[in-house]
C-alpha cells in the first residue's frame, strides 16, 4: 500500500471506528448529552439575508436554488460513485469483519470507499440522526459533520464555514462548502459532507453576492460515468450514501475523493 492509500486507509478506519462506536456504545447514552463540549458558534453572511416590514427575515430565492443545484449534483455523483464496482480497487479488511475500506487512484485524484454493514435494518433512522443532527438552531454535537453553520438554506442545506483556513493565503481565508441532506428513495439517503470549496481564492464576506461566487462554481457532470465527472471535477467531495436493504440490514458507503 503506498503512501497515499494509507492516508485515506486511515482517514476511513478512524471513521469506521466512530461510527460503529456510534452505533453500538451510544445506546444507554440516547437520552443524555452527547459531549459537555460548548455549542458551535453560528456565523451569518448577512449578503443575501432580507427582512420584510413586519420583521420576518427570509433568503434571497435565486440563492436558494443555485446552492440546491450544486448540492444535488454532488449528492447525484457520490450516489454513482457508490453503485460502481470495486473490482479494481484495492481491499483492506478492517478489525470488524462488517466494515471493508477500498482505495484507488481515478487520474490524479485518490478515493477512498468505506463499506459498513450495520444490523438490524432498523438502525437506518437512528444513523441519519447521528451523522446529520443539527437541532433547531443549527447546531450540531456530531464529530462528523465537520464546520460552522453559516447559512441555513433549509433544515437539510447548509453552507459551512469550514474549521480549516488554508495556510498558503496570505492573510487567510476562510473557505465555504455546501452540505446537505437528499433522498433519492425511501429506502436510500445520500449525505453530502462540506469538503467541496466553493470559493478556492476568493474571500466571502457580510459585502459578497453569493449568487455570483455559486455561478462561478464548476458544475458537476452527472451525465457521464462518475469516475470520469470525479477526474473532470478534480476538487475534493465526500459523503454518506446509506441504504436499508432486503436482508434487514444497513448498507453505509462513505466516499472521500
């Protein structure tokens, strides 16, 4: 195994061993906290952000729909990314005989799939509370869900302040990414994680139109084989694609690219 699939053989094991921890040792814990860790601080970008003279304050609709967009399309790749073969990835078995981890390298990209099986079928509820489990006011105890809520689109889209800044702008800026919740099926969720960047060098702040920093943000092409979209895209994405199977089990695939 060469450098890089180790990195991404142990990014994916750490998370194996959450999200069984999850699973499994969270139970008797279900009606206390979770972490004594305090709240995340929830950041606004007021661009975009209107209030009607009564005072209810409400989203710029076109923003709405063009954040929905590039959510969807990624959502849409990391669902085919899941349904494609892994014959020619390489396997390694982890310490649980239920979870398996491929890797592979697609042109200059490096991706990582993490299979979990999880029974009984009936866990498939509980695991989407506990990836995706912002409350009400967007706030989040998971150790998955990486970031701070800047922007609630809907109770399922959010647009993240990521926690790390790039170290190779001076000064730094802070980076944003999209994530979201979809459901192609009753039976199927994708969860789309905020590692995609939107804005790589530019700086969003309270003045930025985010209308326009989403027209500059490259389309996915979810109309062509998904490895071939993943090498095109050439940026980071990851997420969950979870599913209740026939067999009374929970088939969780999480992609890191």
């Amino acid at each position: 195994m060469n450098k890089t699939y180790i990195k991404v053989a142990l990014a994916l094991l750490s998370l194996a061993g959450y999200m069984q921890n999850v699973i499994f040792a969270s139970e008797a814990a279900a009606n206390s906290d979770v972490t004594n860790s305090p709240r995340q601080k929830r950041i606004h970008i007021e661009n975009g952000i209107y209030q009607e003279p009564n005072g209810q304050r409400y989203l710029d609709y076109d923003e709405i729909l063009l954040s929905l967009k590039h959510a969807s399309q990624a959502s849409k790749l990391l669902l085919k990314l899941s349904e494609t073969a892994a014959n020619d990835y390489s396997a390694y078995s982890t310490e649980n005989k239920n979870s398996t981890i491929y890797s592979k390298k697609i042109g200059n990209m490096d991706i990582g799939r993490l299979h979990v099986t999880i029974s009984p079928g009936s866990k498939y509820n509980d695991l989407l509370e506990k990836i995706w489990d912002f409350d009400e006011n967007h706030k989040s105890d998971s150790n998955i869900i990486r970031g701070i809520v800047s922007r609630a689109y809907w109770k399922d889209l959010y647009l993240f302040e990521k926690q790390s800044i790039d170290p190779n702008y001076t000064p730094p800026i802070k980076k944003y990414a999209l994530g979201a919740v979809f459901n192609p099926s009753k039976d199927t969720t994708v969860i789309v994680c905020p590692s995609r960047t939107i804005n790589d060098d530019t700086e969003i702040n309270q003045e930025t139109d985010m209308k326009e920093v989403y027209f500059n943000v490259k389309p996915i092409e979810t109309d062509i084989d998904p490895e071939d979209a993943l090498t095109k895209l050439g940026a980071n994405i990851s997420g969950f694609v979870i599913k209740r199977g026939d067999d009374d089990q929970v088939h969780v695939t999480y992609i890191n690219a």
